[in-house]
C-alpha cells in the first residue's frame, strides 16, 4: 500500500514539476518581450531566486 500511495505522489508531484515548467517558459517569453535578451534573463533570475513575481524597471536591481 505505501508503494501505491508512493506513486500517487510521484505522478501529482510530477504533474506540478510540469505546469512550474510551463509557467517559468511563458514567464520568460513575457519578459523577453518586455526587455532585451540580457535584460529579460537578469530579471528572471532575479524572480526565481525571490521565489515570486516581481516587476524590475531598466536598470533595477535584485534585493
């Protein structure tokens, strides 16, 4: 039974990986918009590493 409960879990959690995925490339694609290349993945990295959306202006920084 632990094993089946193991797989559940497995697959939710794996369900999740997938969407954060898809969630992280659509975030991207927005930003690159937004800023140039260089620009886009500074703020990017900037937000994953807060762990939340952020919105940085040119020439902003990372707390």
């Amino acid at each position: 039974m632990n094993d089946f409960k193991a797989l559940i879990k497995f697959l939710i959690d794996g369900k999740y990986i997938l969407f954060t995925m898809l969630l992280c490339l659509l975030s991207l694609h927005a930003l690159e918009s937004k800023y140039s290349d260089e620009e886009a993945t500074a703020v990017y990295a900037c937000e994953l590493q807060q762990g939340k959306w952020i919105e940085i202006e040119r020439g902003g920084y990372c707390d």
